[in-house]
C-alpha cells in the first residue's frame, strides 16, 4: 500500500514538474536578462522537483530499512549502550563500528518518525546525547583537526586555541592517524585544552598496484571515515569545522563558521561552508573586500564546516580514497553549493605531505590569509541564499561589460565597473585562467570557485567574471 502511494506521488510530481516546465518555456524571450530569469526560474523548479524525487526514495527506502529494522531491534537492543572504549582492541572496533552503522539508521528513520509515528521514538532514539546547542541556543562547532606524522601540528593547534572565543560552543577534537610518537606528545601537551582521540585501526590497506605510491590517500580517507563517525555519531556533535594539521587560521576564523552557520542550516542547496577561496593569492582578491563571501560548486575543503545532516548522508557510502574529488562527483554534491570568502581564512604551510609540493610553491603558498577582524555574526548575510543570490548574481555578471585579457591588462578599459571575459569551450577557458594565474583545472566538470560555470576574481582594481554563456544549463563532465 504504501509503496503504491509513493509511486503514485512520485509520478504526479513528474508529471506536474513537466507540465510548469513547458508552460515557463512556452512563453516568448527576448533580451538577455529575461532569459536568465527564466532559467533560473526552470532551474529552481527542476531542483524541487529533485528534491521531491531523492525525498521520496529516502522514503521508500526507509519504508524498507524500517521492515529490517524491526527484526533487528529485539536481538541488539540490550547491546548499544555504554560499553567501554579500548581503541586498541580490534573486536571492539569492530563492535563500535556495528554500533556506529546501527546509529546512522537510526538517524536517517528519526528524522521520519518523529513527524509520522512517534511510537518508534522510544525504540529507535540512541544513547549519545546530542550536543547540538549551548544553553543560550547558541550552536555547539567541534572543530576536528586531523593529524598524522607532522608536530608542526602545534602551530596549527596554537592558533586554533588562541582565537578561540568561547571554549564550550568550539570543542577541539584532534584525531591522531599515524601512530607517530613525536606527534602524539606534542598533541598530549595540550592537556584539557583539547580532546585527543587516535585512529584504532592501523592495518595495512591494500592497495591496487598501480595505485602503491598513492597509499596514503588511503589512509587519509580511512581516518577521516572513522574520525567524522566518532565526531558525530559518538562524540554527538552536531555540526563539525574540519581542519588539517598545516592549516594557518585568520582571526576571524570562528567568527566566520559562526555567522555562515544559520545560512548552512537554513538553505538546503548549500552542504558546506569553507574557509578557503582556491584562486585566493594576493592580485587576484580585492583586499578592500574583507567581508565579501560567494557561493561556490566547487568543493573547496581546507577549513569546511558540515552538519551532522550531511554526514549522514556521505558516511555509509565513503570512499576508500581520494575522497575530495569523490564528494565533488555528482552523485554525492547534488548541485549542492558551498559558501566561501573573498579572502581566505585558511592557508596552508606545509609543503611536505601527501599532495604534491610543486602545486605548494607554484600556488598554495601565495593565498592571502585574511588579517581583518570581520563581525560576520552581526552582518545581513541573507543574499547568501540560493534565491537572492541567483538573481543578483546572474544580473551582474551578464550585464557586465565584454572584455578581454589584453584590453583589461593594458588598462584599455574606460566603463566602471565588472567586466566579462566569455569562454565557450574547455581550452578557452584554460587559457584565459593561465592569463591570469588562476587555477585551470575542473574536477568533475566544475572551475574552481565556479558558480554556474562563472570564475569570478580581482584583477587591477576590477571585478572580473570569466563565464559561460548566458544560457549555460550545468557542468560537462568531460571537461575535467
Ligand atoms: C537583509 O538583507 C535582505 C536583502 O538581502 C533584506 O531583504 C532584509 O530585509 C535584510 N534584513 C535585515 C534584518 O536587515
């Protein structure tokens, strides 16, 4: 019956979202700016109906979940609850992490029951109390530093603690891979300042042979499945900051996850909000614009905030490795955007690590950290939202004077304002990034900083949009 019901639903929703398609698309376009509006309009109404369709499968697939699960309940139940922890000890990891998929299916039918049947609540709530809110209703942000052979960990954990504000709301878990001595003591020096958890499982992974010298992206993904799970599903932590152990931080770092955080929670085309401006350098950013942030398709990473929402979603399905270009696939982004800053509040300072040093000296090594203190919590950041920003957006940047490289570089521009430089293709914009000095590379289709395809920078005094064509309708694949 009831999967009948979610057919019929899910049908007629296609069928309506087919239907307003052909309407809005009936109707005649003629300037520019029309048609960006109308494709907004389009794309937005694609997105709900999206949205309704993945709503529906969760729906039936918790249907399903909730069959096995109440098979399941009897036999586990006596078992969840307050087991002591001995991370060295294999069969309790494993225990632990039984407990740990059981408690990511107890979410994902929470979130359900509590408005469909709240019979189940009792049977399927869990033991980790949520912190989730300090008393004033102000949220709780765990940062979570990851860390491995490098005790220049300390210059990363020194700046974390000295602008901290407030010790209650920015818990500071460190989670420790590695086994390597030198760090560890370095980290435990730290007292109750920090939390100090380690990654238990420190197997050998096998690796396909032609992937050997890319071992440790193995390892990192492994520790980050482990540390998030523990973050969230153990520790009970509601909403994560993550940081790397070579990360600088700007002194308004907290105070621009804690004012990026009603719009994290609040809109549902954005999973995340990060520090980080990929095309950051000095040159390329206006230094004036300390307040300035943008939403973004690319997945920055480097200082990210997520919610415990979204983990839920990625922790059953994480990858083995690699897993920064993983969650920048399709599948996993779900046209979903992230908020990022004019000017970093991250930069990194190692040069040794598993990524390549080169793209350290060429590039990361000339990103701009932010020095200006930013009240973001007391700011209007409300067209950071999907709908007043794509709007605005879309209007700036196709209304912007047509320039190019050569004219901008030789100052040969007289209008104020934004300028556009168009690409139609994969190596026009290739070259034109190399022009300027930003980054050329696409992962999964998508320019760094890109939003809906528009690359948009400083150079010499002038916003400047490197951008598709006004009618652009989603990212090739192929390009990357
Ligand atoms: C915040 O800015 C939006 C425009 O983006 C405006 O509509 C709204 O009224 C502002 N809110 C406040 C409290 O000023």
């Amino acid at each position: 019956m009831r999967n009948r019901s979610v057919t019929v639903i899910f049908g007629s929703l296609v069928l309506w979202g087919l239907i307003t398609y052909f309407l809005i698309s009936d109707q005649p376009v003629s300037k520019e700016q029309d048609t960006a509006r109308v494709s907004n309009q389009i794309s937005k109404l694609e997105r709900r109906v999206k949205q309704e369709i993945a709503l529906n499968q969760e729906l039936f697939q918790n249907i399903k979940e909730d069959k096995q699960h109440k098979k399941k309940i009897d036999t586990v139940n006596g078992n969840t609850g307050g087991q002591h922890k001995d991370t060295n000890h294999v069969n309790q990891d494993k225990i632990l992490l039984e407990k740990e998929e059981k408690d990511i299916e107890n979410n994902n039918i929470n979130a359900h029951e509590v408005q469909t049947d709240p019979v189940h609540l009792s049977e399927t709530s869990h033991n980790v109390p949520i912190k989730g809110k300090l008393p004033n209703g102000s949220p709780i942000i765990a940062v979570l530093v990851f860390s491995c052979n490098r005790i220049t960990v300390q210059r990363c954990l020194d700046q974390l603690i000295k602008y901290r504000p407030n010790v209650e709301q920015f818990p500071i878990v460190v989670s420790e891979d590695c086994q390597h001595r030198q760090t560890a003591e370095v980290i435990a020096r730290y007292g109750n300042q920090i939390m100090h958890i380690q990654q238990p499982d420190q197997s050998d992974i096998e690796v396909p042979p032609k992937e050997k010298k890319f071992k440790g992206y193995f390892k990192i993904a492994r520790h980050y499945g482990w540390a998030l799970n523990h973050a969230f599903f153990e520790l009970g932590y509601d909403t994560v900051i993550i940081v790397e152990d070579d990360l600088d931080i700007a002194p308004d770092f907290f105070e621009y996850f804690l004012g990026t955080y009603p719009l994290l929670v609040s809109d549902n085309s954005l999973w995340c909000v990060s520090a980080w401006n990929d095309n950051g350098k000095a040159g390329l950013v206006d230094e004036n614009a300390v307040d300035v942030l943008y939403r973004t398709d690319f997945f920055p990473g480097l200082g990210w905030m997520l919610t415990r929402q979204l983990w839920t979603e990625l922790s059953p399905k994480w990858p083995k490795s690699y897993w920064d270009d993983w969650i920048r696939q399709p599948e996993q982004r779900r046209n979903r955007a992230c908020i990022r800053p004019e000017i970093s509040r991250t930069r990194t300072f190692g040069k040794t690590g598993v990524s390549n040093g080169m793209f350290y000296e060429r590039h990361l090594k000339y990103i701009k950290l932010n020095t200006e203190f930013v009240h973001f919590t007391k700011m209007n950041l409300t067209y950071l939202s999907k709908d007043n920003y794509d709007i605005n957006f879309v209007n700036q940047v196709y209304q912007s004077t047509v320039v190019s490289f050569s004219e901008l570089k030789n100052g040969k521009v007289m209008a104020p304002g934004a300028v556009r430089i168009p690409y139609y293709s994969r190596q026009a914009y290739k070259t034109t990034a190399k022009q300027f000095g930003l980054m050329d590379d696409f992962r999964s289709g998508v320019p760094r900083t890109g939003y809906r395809g528009v690359v948009t920078f400083f150079y010499k005094g002038r916003r400047v949009h490197l951008a598709p064509s006004a009618n652009w309708n989603g990212y090739d694949i192929t390009w990357s």
